[in-house]
C-alpha cells in the first residue's frame, strides 16, 4: 500500500510538472527572450539590427543618457541608453561584473537578451534571465535610472 | 473463533442488570480552535498552487531541453521549499492542528511528506545542474562545481542537501528498526540546520525572487512564521505550563503484571484544559529519566484533583516508571490528541480497546455521554487492567462492556457478524478504535464490512 502511493505521488508530480511546463510556449518566436537574442550576440554593439525595424536605424543621431552604476553582490552593472524620437534605440553596456570566468561566460549570454528585452519592452520592466539572476537585477536598476534621466 | 464475553455474565436468577439512565461526568470542553484535516489539506493545496503561481509568472516560455530542465528545476525546488516549511510546521505541536487534525496523523503526514521532500528535492538538483550544463555547453560535473563553488549561498544549500539526505536515509533505516529511536529523534533536529541553510539560496539565486518584493516577502513570512511556531509552541509553552502547574508524581500504583498507573498533582489543574481521550508527552524529572519524554494518555479524565496515566512496560523508560518517587517533578507538554468527544456525533458510541490502547477509551468510556459500549481485547485475562473501574463504571452509567481475550492472529473477535450481534444497531453508533495496528487495521475492516461508515469509525495509533 505504502509502495503504491508512493509511486502514485512520483507519478502524479512528473505528469504534473510536464503539463505546466507544457503548458508555456515553445517556440521561440513566441517568447522575447533567450536565443533569438542569442542569435544577435556576434552582431556586438550594432544595435538592434532586424528585430526591431520600427527604429531608427542611426541610432547615432540619438543622445546617449548613461545610468548610475547598480551594484551586485559580484559586482556594479551600468548601462546607457541612446533614445532616439521618443525611444530607446540602443542600450550599451558600460560595465559588468567580469570578475572570473564564470561571471564574463553568464554575462556574454545574459547581456544581450536583457537589451533585447528592454528594447522590446522599451521598458525595464523586463524578465530576469535564468542563471543571470544579479546581472539582471543590475541591469534593470541602472537601465531605470537611466530612463528616468532621459524623462521617458 | 475468540468470543465476547459480556459484564456482567448471566446472573443466577436469570436477571441481567437493568439499564439505569446514563449519567454522563461532566464535560471538560475545551473551546480552542481547531483545525480539521480536510481544511488543512486544502489550505496546504492552496499555498503549493500559490507557489507554482510564482514560476508561472516569471516564465515567458520554456524553451529547448535546457529551459524543460531548468524549469522543471526551479518549480521543483520552489515546492521543496515550501514543502520543508510545511513539515516543520506539521510537526511544531500546534494545539490547534494537534487537537484538531490528530497526532497520529500529523506525523503519519510529516513521514510521507518528508519522503516527498526529499524526492522533490533531489530532482531540483539533478535538473537544475542538468539544465545549466546544457545552457553554457558543459559537462554536468564541471557544471556542478561551477555552481556550488561560485554561486551565491551554494555551500549553504549544498550541506542542507546532504544532511537532508542523511536524514531521509536514517529515517528509513529507523522505519526498519536498526537505529534506536532516540538517536533518529535527536538527529531529526538537523532538518532544521537544513532548513536554515537552505533559506539563502532560495532568495539569493531564485530567479522568482529577484527584484520581486511581495514574493521576498511572502517566502520570509513563511519561514519566519514557521519558526515562530517552533519556538513559540516547542520551547516556551512546556516551559510556562511547567512553571504555572507545578506537576508533580503523587503516587505510583501497579494495575496489572508490568501495568502501572501514575497520579499526577499540580496546580490550577483545570486550565489545562485537558480533555479525556489526550495525552502529554511527559518528562520525569529523575535520574535516568529526565532526557526522554513520552508520550502516554490520559487514563482517567482529567480533573482538578489531578491527571492519571496508566503505562505498560513495554521498553527501559517505561519499566523504570515504576520506582519513581512520589514528589518527582514533570515536565510535561501537552495536551495533544484529537481522540476526544469532538469526534462524536451520534449518540450511541462503540469504544474498542486492544491491550494498552484502553487508556484513553478508560478516560471515555467514563466520560462521553450516550449510550456507550466498551469492548476490551487483550492477550490474557491477567492483562485486562482496570476490570473494577470498568465495571463500576458500566453499572453506573448503564453501558454495556465485553471482554475477550485470546492469542493475536486470525480466528480473532473480529468479525462483522460477531460484533453486529454483540452490538445491536452498531451502523448507528460512533466507534472509537485504540489498540495495536494490527488489530486496530482487523477492527476496522470488520466494522466497515458491517456497514458502518468511514467518517464515524475513529482511531488513533499510541505507535509514533
């Protein structure tokens, strides 16, 4: 009895967890996150490149507003922003942690799906990345004040 | 097939004892609140479903083996954490649960809980170092160094998972038996080490917490809430019922081969609020004695003149209660056990004792009112212990009592026809079950087969 209630429980919860899981998207042209900006990583800082057609693509013509530094436990992460008509057209990474291997390896794959997100969400209300969890948190603080800085 | 042979037997003259009306003690109700299991199930639902609510908003999509992996991780491992709080506060001997819910079955529940929580959380592990490894395109091992070694709080959590595992691996060896009770007892304590330690990394790199507030808060209020319990109901309650009550041994009497009962004085008695049918864990403060406590039932009701228990030796603790001293100071918590009048909600009542189990159904079969019916089983006519109380009592009140004695095993009293016919209109009655498991288990299949209905049969294990 004890056996079979076990296995019951063993069952219920994997058939459970395959179903909210299931229950997400999928496919990544659903989702403003992780590989499609992956996929931008060797484009380096030329920005938002395709995604996002509706901006300008001379982001230099913009005014670039630098946000405070944000500190993490592995260090600060600042970002500036370039708005362009309104908009945030770019997002540059000043500093992040890159304090071991670890940190640049997390931040090379974090950093540009969080400015894929912000200039998606032209926002920084925008999903912590997994794995990235302060660099993240950073982010969002100095991409914030920097926004605010820029009366968006 | 073993027989019940009913108090009084047939008189000389052919006369049974006519039934005089019911004179029922007087009630020691207890009005606290408490909490019955199906609510406390759902409540407990409900705050697992809450918790799932937290990945699904932090999730936008689940994307390749990587995101299946680490998903599956992270709600894995949020279900865990909630799961250890949960336990912990199973186990915390909240009146309101203990009284409500039941001993018995808060630890029957906090067992497989424990089990779940080590399987949950072993599958956190695995998937989330899984997932990882995919993501950044290394090999699992190198993954889980990286992790342990740099990721904030993850020494922390490391240690909490091996001691837990630990854990779970002595509990199973204590289920069979190879490790005394008292070292799993005391080892027991590090889930809350683990616990603690596991608390960080639940904050620091749970991606569900970052930068959320209300979510930080709400998982702080949980933990803090639950060692709030702990410490409130754990600690400091024993000690202020110690301090306010004054119990104390005020004489030890034998009842039967290897039966004794132990009377038990103090102060202000009444608020205790005890009710027949509970027990305390009790702590007698005397050598050799004072670092265990047991727990033992009521065998009397309680009242202001004192509390009596009525222990078999069944081990080393209990054979030494017998040269205790009158004077010696108890440290008693409790009461706990929801084996009460509570239960009842018909007014005719089967009490069903196996050996040692007629202690708390002693203290009923006196108290509840109704029409009430005792039947007694033990092993041996000289294990039946209090037959003159239970006489007196069943001549006084007009119940009705039957004893049966005989070998364990099959061929026992046990039957549905056999108790349909010793207890006319037993559908109807509310039954109460204390004894071994295995007749307690022959017990109830009978009165099921009978056609007495789940919710009115009642029953409490004295083996937790």
């Amino acid at each position: 009895m004890p056996i079979r209630r076990a296995l019951l429980a063993v069952l219920a919860t994997a058939v459970g967890l395959v179903l909210l899981l299931s229950f997400k998207p999928h496919d990544v042209s659903q989702a403003a996150q992780p590989p499609a900006a992956l996929a931008q990583k060797q484009s380096g800082t030329t920005p938002a490149q395709g995604s996002t057609p509706a901006q300008g693509t001379t982001p230099a013509q913009g005014t670039t507003v630098t946000g405070d530094p944000a500190d993490t436990r592995w260090g600060p992460v600042q970002v500036a922003i370039t708005v362009s008509g309104g908009k945030i057209a770019d997002v540059q990474v000043l500093q992040a942690p890159d304090g071991n291997r670890r940190d640049i390896e997390i931040n090379d794959a974090a950093l540009p799906i969080l400015t894929q997100e912000a200039l998606s969400a032209q926002s920084a209300q925008i999903d912590t990345v997994s794995g990235a969890t302060y660099t993240s948190e950073g982010y969002t603080r100095s991409l914030q004040s920097a926004i605010d800085r820029a009366g968006l | 097939m073993a027989r019940w042979v009913p108090f009084p037997e047939k008189q000389e003259n052919g006369v049974t004892i006519t039934h005089v009306p019911s004179r029922t003690a007087p009630q020691v109700r207890s009005t606290g609140f408490v909490a019955r299991p199906g609510p406390v199930l759902v409540l407990i639902g409900l705050g697992a479903v809450a918790v799932v609510a937290l990945w699904w908003r932090d999730t936008s999509a689940v994307v390749g083996a990587a995101g299946w992996l680490t998903n599956a991780g992270r709600i894995t491992g949020l279900l865990a954490g909630y799961a250890m709080a949960v336990l912990i506060a199973l186990m915390a001997r909240v009146p309101a649960l203990e009284h409500g819910v039941g001993t018995d079955r808060l630890t029957r529940w906090h067992a497989m809980g424990g089990r779940y929580v080590v399987g949950l959380m072993t599958a956190h592990v695995l998937s989330v170092i899984w997932g990882y490894a995919i993501t950044d395109g290394q090999h699992v091992t190198d993954e889980a160094v990286t992790m342990v070694v740099t990721f904030p709080e993850m020494w922390e959590a490391t240690a909490a998972c091996l001691l837990l595992l630990g854990i779970g691996a002595i509990s199973a060896r204590a289920a069979r038996r190879r490790i005394g009770y008292e070292t799993w007892y005391l080892l027991h304590f590090y889930t809350y080490v683990a616990a603690y330690l596991a608390f960080g990394h639940q904050l620091a790199t749970g991606a569900e917490f970052a930068g959320d507030r209300a979510a930080q808060v709400a998982w702080y209020v949980l933990y803090l809430g639950v060692a709030a319990l702990v410490a409130w109901y754990r600690l400091l309650a024993p000690v202020r019922l110690f301090l306010r009550h004054r119990l104390r041994v005020a004489a030890v009497t034998a009842e039967a081969p290897g039966v004794i009962s132990i009377q038990v004085t103090g102060r202000r008695l009444e608020r205790l609020r005890a009710e027949p049918g509970q027990f305390f864990r009790w702590r007698f403060l005397a050598k050799g004695l004072w670092w265990s406590a047991n727990p033992y039932s009521l065998s009397a009701p309680p009242g202001a003149g004192g509390l009596r228990i009525t222990v078999k030796a069944l081990g080393d603790h209990s054979a030494t209660l017998a040269g205790l001293r009158p004077g010696t100071r108890i440290f008693a918590e409790g009461p706990y056990g929801a084996f009460t009048g509570r239960l009842r909600s018909r007014r005719q009542v089967l009490l069903i004792a196996g050996g040692v189990g007629i202690t708390p159904l002693r203290a009923l079969f006196e108290s509840l009112p109704g029409e009430l019916t005792l039947l007694y089983r033990a092993r041996r006519e000289a294990d039946l212990v209090f037959r003159q109380e239970l006489e007196d009592i069943a001549v006084a009140r007009g119940a009705n009592l039957h004893y049966s004695t005989g070998p364990r095993g099959p061929g026992g009293p046990f039957d549905a026809a056999v108790l349909a016919q010793v207890v006319p209109g037993l559908r109807d009655h509310d039954v109460y079950v204390c004894g071994p498991a295995e007749m307690t288990r022959a017990a109830i299949r009978a009165l099921r087969a009978a056609g007495v209905p789940r919710r009115h049969i009642h029953h409490e294990s004295f083996e937790f």
